[in-house]
C-alpha cells in the first residue's frame, strides 16, 4: 500500500509539471498520451515484442554470469591457489562500467545480441561472485564440524551444508545481478541492438522526438524491474531463508 | 558401547608468546556406557581434549583409542554436541536435522524418517518434527541436537557444555532429561563442563582438570544412587570435593 502510495505522489507531480505550459508538450507529454501510446504499443504487440527481446537477452547474461559466479566464488572460497589467482582479476575487472565495454564489444561482435548478452554478463557476474564468495567463507564453522561428525564428506557436505548456509548470500547476489543486468540491458540496447529491445525503442524515439514512446519504454522498463524485485525475488526470499531464520524481515 | 582410552595426551601450540601447553600428558579410560565428566577453570583444556577425542585436533602426543581403535578424524562412533544452539542447520526442520547423520550414511528416506521421530520421541520432542530451529526455544534446540548425535547410533556420546548457555531452571530440566536418555541408551558419555553442581548431578566419574599447562588433578568418583538428590548431604559433600581440588590448584 506504501509502496503504491508514494508511487501516485511522483505520478501527480510529474503531471502538473507536464500541464505546467512550462515545457513544450511534445517533450513533457502528459499521462493520459504516454498511456494512450503505451496502449497502442502493447495492442499492436510490438511492446511486448521489445520486451521480451530485452527478457531474453537479460537471462542469457544473468544465467552466464549467474553459473560463473557461483563456480567461481565456491572454488575461491575453496581454494586458495584459485582465490590468489582471481581475486587481483576481480579487483581489476570489477570497477569497471559494463557500459565501457560496449564499443570493444560491438568492434568484436559487431552489433546485436552477443554484444548486448556480453554486457549484460560482464554487469551481472561481479555481484553474484562476490556474494558466493564471501557466502561460502562466511558458512558457520559449527554446522561445518557437525556435518562432518555426522559423516558429510565431499559432494555432500558441500550440497548439503556449504550452499543452504551459504544462501542468504547467494540470494542477495543473485538479487543484485539481476538489477545489474537489467540496468545494463537498457544501456547496451542502445549502444549495440541492431533493432527490438526496450532500450533500443528508447534510443529510436530520440530520432522522431517521440517522448511518449520513450516514457512508455521506460514505464515497462520500471515495471518488469519492480515486478521481478518484488515478486521473484521477494517469494523466493519468502520461501528460504526468511523461513529459515536465517535473515530477519524488517519491523513493521 | 565402547570405552575410551586416552594415553599421554598432550597438545601444545606455539603463540607469538611462546610455547603453550593446553593439555599436558591428559591420561584416562571410561567403562562402557561410564558417563565421564570433565570438570575445570576456562582455559584448562577441557574443551580441546574433548575435540580430540571428537577428532577436530589433532594430539601433539599420546593417543586416544575409542573401542580399542585409535581415533583419525571423525566417524560415526562418535556423537557431538555443541554449547552452541547455532550448531543446528537453519534450514532442515527438527526431523532433517536429526535425520542428517543417517541420510549420510544412505539409510532410506522411510527409515530414516521413523528413527529420527523415535530420537526426537526419546528427548519429548516429537510434536515439534516439523518445526525449524528458529522457532524452538534454547532447550529445545539443545533436545534437537542431542537427538541428531543419538540417531545413528554412536557408541559414544561427546558434549561440550552443552546446556551452559541455557538459563538455570531449563538447564536443571535438560539434566534430568540428559540422565534419562543416557539410561535408556547406555551410552558412554564424556561431558566436559565448568558447573560442579551439573557433574556430581550427571557423572560417575568426574575429571578435574587444572590449567597452564592443562593437566588433570584428579579423578572422582561419584558413588551416588540415580536420581540423585541435588540437595542431599552427600551431593553436597561430593560438590566440595569437587571445588576443593578446583580451588587447590589456583593456589598451587
């Protein structure tokens, strides 16, 4: 209830100022033209097109990044000759903007979707790396100790004991890889997709002065991102380690 | 059951300081199903001789022999039970956590279902099977973990303070349930703990043990009738002894 709350306040205030007479209407356009075009979009199906477009390429990214990550950070966890050699390379790789690889991409690759996956992938794994890594250091030495007197060893103790105590870390990892991703879609959609995309709509309108198209992208664009934030996310946090006790949910 | 033999074992360590004995030259033997506590000062090495006979540590010298055999690494003759209500796994309920030791020794699902409802029956938790940890309160947890050591039937029973963080009505309560479970199950029991009270109250043999270096004092047997009257003159009377030998040594 909050949550819609705040969002009608901002979506009041952006309407006033778009009748204000301050800007010109082609460029503020109001709600109901932003609605009446996103309508339009969706009826024709071509919103739903460029949507799923970005979906795909998002878990494309997410899915590499999301498997890397997790090897990765175990074996690092793990490992200490394999933390050594990645962990200067994470430090190195990991300040840098997804978005700056763009041109280096689209200069390999060229434009389309293996630029776009590329930067979606680059953006998405440094996060779930992280978290795993430091999820798997983090595993309570107690539970370590009372699997193995219980006779855990290899394979099991690590399925069965290092990844569940791991998974308050895991979760929010992959939880900050997917906002990763879906922040860097838009961007590489603009850059580097030849054509469909919520990005490259964004990116196409500017050419027509189309606002209404934009904002209407960048309405779904919000929308897929709080619906997965919320939804996905939130159940899957619900139903693990918030039913665990294994984190708290905040006090209402 | 099996007895334990513990021979000239020490275990020394080097600190920036120097050389530290935390125990020196520790020798003892239980009887089968003998329940063994070891009483003694924080520091005195009471713990650590209780994870090497656990099999976490390793001794430096001497060697610990469990049904004649010499102990290397963990095995399924032995149970562990940890201060600690953390040492359960978050994310199994109380039957899956009691049921851990056996799912890896590859007992069926069914059968190892059933003799992990019967463990949580033998501490009176069974209307609880389906609960997680998070919601059971210290006691419980502590029942929980007791079960999970019992379930695959190990010959000997290791536990490290185990209801020293408990408040002093639960801990009298889990005592009396602790002596039942070790007459029904006759297993030998090594029970380390700081409270002399709770070692004339559970021991038949009670080892004092003195720190820097961590040696053993003494050795007293508790000749009293099960169960046994905390407010008896003889209990009181065996409480002394124990606090004399304790006293004794910070003296010395």
């Amino acid at each position: 209830m909050k949550a819609l709350l705040s969002i009608l306040v901002a979506v009041i205030l952006y309407e006033l100022l778009a009748r204000s007479g301050w800007f010109a209407a082609a460029l503020v356009p109001t709600l109901p033209t932003i609605a009446r075009t996103l309508w339009g979009m969706l009826g024709d199906g071509s919103m739903e097109r460029h949507a799923l477009n970005t979906l795909a390429r998002v878990f494309a990214g997410l899915a590499a990044a999301a498997l890397t990550g997790l090897v990765l950070g175990f074996l690092m966890a793990r490992y200490r000759a394999v933390e050594r050699f990645f962990s200067p390379l994470v430090s190195a790789l990991m300040p840098i903007p997804s978005l700056a690889w763009a041109p280096v991409f689209i200069l390999w690759f060229g434009l389309g979707n293996v630029a776009t996956v590329l930067i979606v992938f680059y953006a998405a794994t440094f996060p779930m790396l992280i978290n795993t890594w430091t999820g798997a250091r983090a595993v309570n030495t107690l539970w370590l100790r009372a699997a193995r007197s219980m006779g855990a060893r290899g394979p099991a103790l690590f399925w069965k004991v290092v990844v569940p105590g791991a998974s308050p870390f895991i979760i929010t990892g992959l939880r900050l890889a997917f906002q990763r991703a879906w922040i860097a879609v838009v961007g590489a959609e603009m850059l580097a997709a030849s054509a469909f995309g919520l990005g490259w709509v964004i990116f196409d309108a500017k050419e027509f002065l189309n606002a209404d198209v934009m904002l209407s992208s960048l309405v779904v664009i919000g929308a897929i991102g709080l619906a997965f934030e919320r939804l996905v996310f939130g159940s899957l946090e619900r139903a693990t380690v918030l039913r665990w006790g294994m984190v708290r949910a905040g006090r209402t | 059951m099996n007895a334990i033999e513990v021979r000239e074992v020490s275990l020394a360590y080097d600190t920036p300081t120097g050389r530290v004995d935390a125990v020196l030259g520790a020798s003892f033997a239980t009887a089968p199903s003998e329940f063994l506590c070891i009483v003694g000062p924080s520091g005195c090495g009471k713990t650590t001789l209780l994870n090497m006979i656990a099999g976490f540590l390793v001794p430096s010298a001497g060697e610990i022999l469990i049904g004649g055999r010499p102990v290397s690494g963990q095995g399924f003759d032995r149970g562990i039970v940890f201060q600690d209500f953390a040492q359960l796994f978050p994310w199994r309920t109380a039957l899956e956590n009691v049921a851990f030791g056996l799912e890896m020794k590859g007992v069926p699902r069914a059968e190892r279902e059933r003799v992990a409802l019967e463990q949580l029956r033998l501490v009176k938790l069974e209307k609880f099977a389906a609960s997680y940890p998070h919601h059971l309160s210290g006691g419980m947890q502590q029942r929980v973990a007791i079960a999970r050591a019992l379930a695959y039937n190990p010959g000997v029973l290791l536990m490290d303070e185990p209801f020293a963080a408990l408040d002093a009505l639960t801990r009298d309560e889990m005592q009396r349930l602790l002596a039942e479970v070790w007459r029904e199950t006759r297993k030998t029991v090594v029970y380390v703990t700081h409270n002399v009270a709770e070692a004339v109250y559970l021991a038949d043999r009670v080892v004092v043990m003195s720190a820097h270096p961590g040696r053993i004092r003494a050795v007293v047997s508790i000749r009293l009738p099960r169960p046994r009257d905390a407010l008896s003159v003889e209990f009181l009377q065996y409480q002394k002894e124990l606090l004399g030998h304790l006293t004794r040594q910070e003296e010395a």
